[in-house]
C-alpha cells in the first residue's frame, strides 16, 4: 500500500516565537498528519493518525526540537552539557544542534568501561557533529542529579558555567515546549499516543491536548517509574498535573535500546505495509503497542489515535 499524503493539522506551532538562530534551520511547524488504512485498526472501528514529528527538521527530529528549541535558547551561546546512554536519541539530536548552531556540546555517557572502545553508530555520530564524549561509571552517573556530583563531573570533563541539560531532555522548559504538540492536534484524535523515554514529552503533550482528549505513554524502559518522573514534570513546567494522561508498560520489549526478532519482523511489516521507515527504539515499540491495544478492544468503537512518530532509523555515517 502506498503511503498517504501527510497534511497539515493546523497553523499551531508557528515559528516565530523562536530564537533567531533556531528560526533559521526552518523547521516544518506543525508537523503534518497522515492517515493509514491498517485492517488491524479497521476491524475494530478505529482509526489511525500519524503524526509525523519525524519530519520537522531532517536532524532534529520530532519531540527531540520541542525539548531542545527552549533549552538552546536559554543557553544562549553557552557550552551545552547533557547525559545519555550508549544509545542516546537525545546525545545525538543535542550533537547535531550544537554543529547546527555553532554551539560546543559535550555528552556525558553511562559507562566508564566503553572509553576507549570504539564508538557504536550513535555515538560516532555524536563525535562526528563534534560532541566531546565524557564517560563516567554507573554508580556516579546514578547521582548525577547530585549537586556535589555534578560539581565533579563537570570539573572532570573542563565543562564548569556550561548550560546543563538534564537526561532526555526533559525539564521544565522542554515540558512547556512539548505542549505544543498537543495543541497542534486539537480535535483530530481521541488519543494521542506516543513512546515515552523520560516522559518529558507525553507531560506536555496530555497539557496541550484540547478538553475531553486524552494522552496514552509507551514506556521503552520497564521499571515502573515513570509515572512519579512525569507529574514531577508537569508540577515544574505547570504548577501541577494537567490533561489526561496513562501508561501502557508492557511493551518495552526487554528494556531501553532492547529489540526483539518479532519486533523487527512488526516493524518490516509496518514499513511493507505502509512505506513509513519505523525507527525501532521508540516508535516501534508503540505502534506494536496500539496494534495489540486495538486488538484487545482497548479503544472503544469510533475511537480516533494519534500515534506520534517521534523519529526514524539512524543513518549511516559518510
């Protein structure tokens, strides 16, 4: 089946509330919409929406600009510090700003052992956009919300007075960006459906969604945890929890950067069926998500989902 033209939602999410710096990588706000026709959806009385985060700009791509915009204007020049995994989206999107920008990024990473190694896909990204690379050991990677603990990492990697970042981006300027997000759908769906990391995203998502809509999470990582994590968010960002928001936790597939063989063969599927290239750390694990949902009548008759792509296959390096 051929793809279906993405459209625009509506004017939201214009462009001229950003920086000078970041209006100039002209990103394509709102993110258009795309319906699929998928019998698994169908046969149940739903209806499926893309929402195509993946193509606001070919670098920073989907919830990664929402956090980061705010954030890199609030550096306002400054060295950029930020945290992440081997497999970070969010090291990577941050690298990729910084070159973008002309800003100096370092990325902290988990695991002291994989200094020296040679560098996975996604870190030799990083590098390549000129990310300097700190790796610190688990235990103080764990405390580094500490203040003492940051003190020291930031001595260690010569990144004293830079603008720090947390984890995935997500605080509570990247929160009120993402509420865009949600006013950009207004009306169009029932549920707004998007893959959660941090959960900085679906905070500001579920506070920009019009009355009587709701947001649905799909953690990738299992623990548990990140329901405490996002009204924490949203009492930062916004004084308290706002929107209507819930988890479905069972579709982590093993943890964060954990695939499976049946998830690969959904996702081929998905892009046989649908000429949508499925990233599969994320949006893999939420589209499995809505299929399984759907099957089970989770979603009453009539219901209409957003599924947000929040990004696409890495590339390969040149």
């Amino acid at each position: 089946m051929s793809p279906a033209s993405p459209r625009a939602a509506h004017n939201g999410g214009v462009t001229s509330d950003l920086s000078p710096g970041l209006a100039a990588l002209r990103p394509r706000l709102p993110s258009p919409v795309q319906e699929v026709v998928d019998a698994r959806f169908e046969r149940h009385g739903v209806r499926l929406l893309l929402k195509r985060d993946d193509l606001i700009h070919p670098e920073l791509v989907g919830n990664k600009w929402r956090k980061l915009a705010p954030n890199l204007a609030a550096a306002a020049g400054r060295t950029v510090v930020t945290f992440g995994g081997a497999y970070s989206n969010h090291l990577r999107a941050t690298a990729a700003a910084g070159r973008l920008l002309g800003l100096p990024t370092v990325g902290v990473v988990r695991g002291h052992e994989l200094a020296g190694r040679p560098l996975n896909p996604s870190l030799a990204r990083c590098a390549a956009d000129g990310m300097r690379l700190h790796f610190v050991d688990r235990t103080t990677y764990r405390r580094k919300t500490e203040p003492e603990v940051l003190a020291a990492v930031l001595r260690a990697a010569d990144a004293e007075g830079a603008y720090v970042l947390p984890e995935g981006g997500s605080n509570a300027a990247a929160v009120r960006g993402c509420r865009a997000l949600g006013e950009e759908l207004g009306g169009l769906a029932d549920v707004a459906a998007i893959a959660c990391g941090t959960g900085g995203t679906l905070a500001g998502l579920a506070a920009g969604l019009a009355p009587g809509r709701r947001a649905l999470g799909v953690p990738v990582l299992k623990g548990g945890f990140l329901g405490a994590a996002i009204r924490t968010l949203q009492e930062e960002a916004f004084g308290g929890r706002r929107g209507s928001w819930s988890l479905a936790d069972r579709f982590h597939f093993g943890g964060y950067a954990r695939t499976t063989p049946e998830l690969d063969r959904f996702a081929e599927d998905f892009e046989h069926r649908h000429g949508l290239p499925v990233e599969r750390l994320y949006v893999a694990k939420l589209l499995y998500g809505l299929v399984t949902l759907a099957g089970e009548n989770a979603f009453p008759r009539g219901t209409t989902v957003a599924a947000v792509v929040t990004g696409r296959p890495l590339p390969e390096l040149p």
